[in-house]
C-alpha cells in the first residue's frame, strides 16, 4: 500500500514539474504568450504528465492557427485623413486581430492617395501592436497593407494584404498573414 502511495505521489510531481516546464518555455522569448512561436520546443513534453492530454489538442490547434489567410474589414467613418487618425476594424478572422482595433495613420492622407505607416493598436490595456504599411489609390479605391513584427501578441507578425473599397467608410483586406519567428 505504502508503495502504491509513494509511485501516485512520484507520477503527480513529475507530472506538475512537466507543466512547470511546459509553461516556462512557451514564455521563454518575453511574450507571456504560450502559443508563442517558442511554445512549438515543448509541444512533445505535453504529452508526458497525465493532466495535460486534454490542453495538448488545444496547444495544437493554437500552433496550426498561426498562419493562413487574412480577411478584415474596418470602418474608416472617424478618420480625418490626418497625421493620427485612425479606422476601426469592425471583423477579423484572426484571433489576435479583434474587433476594435483600431488602425492607426502615422502621415497624412494626400489628395489622390494614402501612403502611410500605420500601427494596429488593440483594444483594452496591454502592450499589443503590430507595425506596418499601407498605400491606396483613392481614383482606383484599391490598395496594399504590409506588416513587420510588433509587439506582445504581434511579435514575428507578418501580413500582406489587397485593401478594396466595400463603400459607406468600409474597406476590406484580403491576404496572408503568419506568426513565424524570422531565421
């Protein structure tokens, strides 16, 4: 009996020691995000303590969720076409991209066109932003948005997307996107 007690205790502690150790190095490259690029090192170390068979599927799908096509559409109703002004993306089909958001024109729009950098800046509190590009031609109402890196959930970001006019202050941007660490 005393056996069977100390091997139950000997499984429970090795299995807390593999979530211990499952959750350190998904958080080991600062972001705090366990579906962070660095959380694909320890997807084989999930298996191994008994209480993480069911979090394994999701860590899975979290992993296979970090790239694939891009489709937003955002609301420009409030935007001034000045230094700062901004549009609210009303849907995504991205996880980390929320309804919300709000992206953020760092130069002036000109008479013809847009050629700005621009930041998407997260609802609520937090240190989420991504970094990126945008130019559309206001004659052909047709664009391109381009994204490098950011921050917090938007750290390795990458994105590349069409911009088109849907009307009323509406646009949409079709593309790709990744959450890939550059090598």
């Amino acid at each position: 009996m005393r056996f069977a007690i100390v091997l139950t205790m000997k499984r429970e502690v090795i299995g807390c020691l593999c979530a211990v150790a499952l959750v350190a190095t998904a958080c080991a490259d600062g972001t705090g995000v366990p579906t962070s690029p660095s959380a694909s090192r320890v997807a084989d170390v999930a298996p191994i303590a008994p209480a993480n068979v069911g979090a394994d599927r999701g860590l899975t799908a979290s992993l296979a969720a970090r790239s694939g096509d891009l489709q937003v559409t955002k609301n420009c109703s409030e935007s001034t076409g000045q230094p700062g002004s901004f549009c609210t993306i009303t849907t995504s089909n991205v996880m980390a991209i929320e309804a919300g958001t709000r992206v953020i024109y760092l130069q002036a729009a000109g008479a013809t066109a847009l050629d700005s950098d621009v930041v998407l800046d997260l609802p609520g509190p937090g240190n989420n932003t991504a970094f990126g590009h945008c130019r559309l031609d206001f004659v052909t109402r047709v664009g391109l948005c381009t994204f490098s890196g950011g921050t917090g959930k938007f750290t390795h970001f990458q994105a590349r997307a069409a911009v088109s006019d849907l009307g009323a202050h509406n646009w949409a941007w079709d593309g790709t996107y990744s959450f890939s660490p550059k090598h």
